[in-house]
C-alpha cells in the first residue's frame, strides 16, 4: 500500500470513529445523549416540602432534593438555567417517567421492588426514617402504635407511607389521603385529622414552619432509601449520575446543602449513604 493510500485510510477510518462518536452522544433516547445534544434536562421535583423541595413564590426553586438534581445535571454538563422544572406528585412520579415527559425525578423517592419494576434508581443518596407530625398538644399518639379506629391519618395518594402503617401497626385507622403534603398539614392545623405519615426529614421541614402549633412525635419505625429515578435501559447514563452523587459526596456539596436546608430545623444530619451501582 503506498503511503497516500495509507493516509486515506486512516483518515477515512478517523472520520468514521467521529461520525460514531458523534452518533453515539447524540442518541437523545439515552440520559446522556439528550444532555449533549440540546444540552437541557427535564427534571422533576416536589414544590410543597420544606427543607428538601420548594417552589417559592418568585418561581425559584430551593431545597436539598433541587440542590441534587442542580449536582447531577451540571455533571452531565447541563447548567441550572437549561432544567426545566416539573412537579412531581407523589402519585405521578413513574408515569412522569416512563411517559417520557421528565428526565429524572430528584423527589424524596422511596426505593422500593414495585417502583423498580417500571422506572431505574440511583441511590441511595439519602436515608430517611418514617414518622408521624401532630399537633403540638397532642397526647394520645406516642408512635404508630397509638393509631386506632378513632383517630384519622394522612398521607399523600400514592405514598407507600400510609399504607406501611395500616399493614404493620394500625389496620383500623382511617385513612384521608390528599394529593399533597402541604393539604395534609393544612388539615392537621384545621384538627381535620390528627396526624400526618411520611419520612422524618420531611416533617421536621413543616414543624419548622409551625414550631408552637406542631411536633414531630420523634419515634422513626422505617427506613426510607430515596432513590434518583431514571429511565430502564440506560446504564451508560446512570453510570454517569452514580459518579455524580459520589462526588457531591466525597466534595462535601451533599452535607454542606443539608446543612443548609434542613439544619435549622434541628433534624441531626445523618452520615452519606454508600451509592449502589
């Protein structure tokens, strides 16, 4: 082969190895290739949870869940003012995701066997413990325990939290369920139920917002894993955002924004969770 020939081989072969790459970042079906190639994302977030996720008044969006998704998506090489923000309700999260309508939901998202049957999950990048939020005077409820026939629990219509306490602790509750957490609360401080279900963290957040009128009763019977939710299908793309939450970690991003967000509340930060691959 004579060297000119040469020369156009291996620049026929380096354009080809191009053209892949190109392809191969592009592909808009992948986490990462939708990053590259509009370079936005579509992210979903709960609006009504103190401490974790809010949308304030200004359209702003603030909390340790928005402060991770922020990591993940800078990571990916998408700046904070390229995400769209959408919300995610408790009942919606995996029909936001496997409709295609969101990227990923960074969302107090609870990992369980049955979610991971229709969407994928990076974590945990947080570990919570179920709890219950009464009024502050309250004294008939020291833990789930306590909950009888007479008494109405809350929780949000989707959540795996209610249905954790009439399986394992009071099957004779009654049970009102709200689409949001901020409706369960309002309902609490109208003594239109006399208590509210779901993980400690979150809780802490709204007797922080009402400490004469609420109290988290502060007796943790579960363990939530949150999880990021992501498409099936993709591991290249999750390989990428499990890098990003240990390095958000191991950088002290991950405690510095808890610190922040949840810190007043009096909730003790817990150590990092070990990321699963």
């Amino acid at each position: 082969m004579t060297p000119a020939a040469v020369l156009r081989l291996v620049a026929g072969t380096s354009t080809a190895l191009l053209l892949l790459a190109s392809c191969g970042s592009s592909d808009q079906t992948t986490l990462i290739g939708k990053a590259n190639a509009t370079d936005r994302l579509t992210i979903a977030v709960s609006y009504d949870q103190p401490g974790m996720s809010v949308r304030r008044l200004d359209g702003t969006y603030k909390g340790f869940d928005v402060d991770v998704a922020k990591y993940i998506a800078n990571e990916l090489g998408v700046s904070e003012d390229n995400i769209t923000w959408r919300e995610a309700q408790t009942g919606s999260r995996e029909t936001l995701l496997t409709s295609g309508e969101v990227d990923l939901v960074v969302s107090t998202y609870s990992i369980t066997e049955k979610r991971k049957e229709l969407v994928d999950f990076v974590g945990p990048y947080f570990v919570a413990g179920q709890d219950l939020l009464v009024r502050f005077n309250e004294n008939r409820i020291e833990g789930p325990k306590s909950l009888s026939k007479d008494l109405r629990l809350c929780s949000t219509a989707g959540s795996t939290s209610a249905a954790y306490v009439k399986d394992q602790f009071a099957k004779d509750v009654k049970l009102v369920e709200y689409a949001k957490f901020s409706d369960c609360v309002t309902a609490l401080l109208a003594s239109n139920v006399d208590a509210v279900t779901t993980d400690d963290v979150l809780l802490a957040g709204y007797a922080a917002q009402n400490p004469e009128l609420l109290r988290v009763v502060g007796a943790p019977f579960s363990k939530e894993e949150y999880g990021i939710g992501m498409h099936r299908n993709d591991p290249t793309s999750k390989a990428k955002v499990v890098g990003a939450v240990r390095k958000m970690i191991s950088s002290g991003a991950w405690r510095k924004s808890l610190e922040d967000n949840i810190g007043s509340s009096g909730y003790k930060i817990p150590d990092p969770p070990q990321i699963k691959d």
